[in-house]
C-alpha cells in the first residue's frame, strides 16, 4: 500500500511514500555488474544517483590500468555508460564523490583526467582517501534529471 502517514501523533512532518514506483532501477551492460545487492544507478525524483564506479572492465571484471590517470579514465568511462543508460551525460551531473587510494600521491592525476569530463559550472565534489583493495579510484555521482 503506498500512502503517506504522520511520523507520531504529535509531529505534523510525514515520511515519503515508499511507493516502488518513486524509484526507477537503471543498468547497463556497458559498466561493471553491481557485486552485490545494489543497483547500478536509481532515478528517484528528479534526481540520478549512481553507484561507486570502478577501474574495473565492464565485461571481464578485470581492473584497467596501472597509473591513475589510466584508472581514471575507465572510472569516468564507466559513469558515463551508467549515466548513458538514462540519457544523460557529465553536464547533468551535480555531485561527484570521489573515492583516492592514495590522496595525496594521485590527486593531480585524477583531477587532469577528471577535468577533461566535467563541464563548468563544475559539480560540487567530495574527495576522500579510501582503502580500495587493488584499485586507486572510485567515483559515484549524483545528475539532475531535465
């Protein structure tokens, strides 16, 4: 049943409905699977919201390059597949978060290649170092929806 209800009998805010329908599952065979229970992107109000995007080739799961310019460079390629499969591209996207294995050896690195996708005004990003296993970068980001 989708409806909304009151949070408490003394509070007037109500929650969201939890409608299925609110949610839209977007995939593509072009970008790495999911490795486990989550979706390659959602489109939920207006918004596109995409999972961490790996160095990771979409068909053979393998990590593509060594440098993180290279790394970078599949992440980005794999984002814009994901973004693709709604079709949109790098100019919707408002929101980058931007996961370094190594922050302060890799940043310029991945801001040279990164800048080459992005389009002025430029996305707000968050950029974290992360223990990442044997991959230097991963990327989620969030787009509006025209």
């Amino acid at each position: 049943m989708c409806s909304t209800r009151p949070r408490s009998s003394t509070r007037t805010t109500t929650r969201p409905s939890r409608c299925s329908s609110s949610r839209q599952q977007v995939s593509t065979e072009l970008a790495p699977s999911p490795a486990g229970p989550y979706s390659q992107a959602i489109a939920a109000n207006g918004f596109f919201y995409t999972a961490g995007q790996t160095p990771h080739h979409p068909v053979t799961g393998e990590t593509v390059g060594i440098t993180i310019e290279e790394q970078t460079i599949q992440a980005m390629n794999n984002l814009g597949e994901v973004l693709n499969a709604h079709g949109l591209d790098f100019s919707h996207v408002v929101k980058a978060t931007v996961h370094l294995h190594h922050p302060g050896r890799d940043f310029d690195g991945f801001n040279a290649i990164y800048e080459k996708y992005v389009v002025a005004p430029y996305p707000a990003r968050t950029t974290v170092g992360s223990f990442l296993g044997d991959f230097l970068v991963e990327i989620d980001v969030v787009a509006v929806i025209p």
